[in-house]
C-alpha cells in the first residue's frame, strides 16, 4: 500500500514538473500515466513485473 502511494506522489510530481518547465498539461498527464505504470506493478518500487512472480 505504501509502495503504491509513492508511485502516486511520484507520479504528481512528474506532472508538476513537466508542467513548471512550460510542457503542455497532456504531456505532463501522459508522463504520470507512464509513471504510475511503472511503479504500481510492483507496489511502487519498479522491481517485479506485472504477471511474473519476479
């Protein structure tokens, strides 16, 4: 749950900034996107995969 929250809070800041150096909104909501993509699977840590028990 943690690691999840992490991804999230990460995720935000990616999208602030993208935002402050003056990059479109949709860039910086896709950038998050990636992130969270990235984090969540594996709780946050960007260790593990989604399906693999790795």
């Amino acid at each position: 749950m943690i690691g999840i929250l992490i991804a999230v809070l990460f995720a935000a800041l990616v999208w602030a900034i993208c935002v402050a150096l003056g990059l479109p909104a949709i860039v910086g909501i896709v950038a998050a996107i990636l992130v969270l993509l990235a984090g969540v699977p594996s709780g946050g840590y960007g260790l593990g995969g989604r399906f693999g028990r790795y």
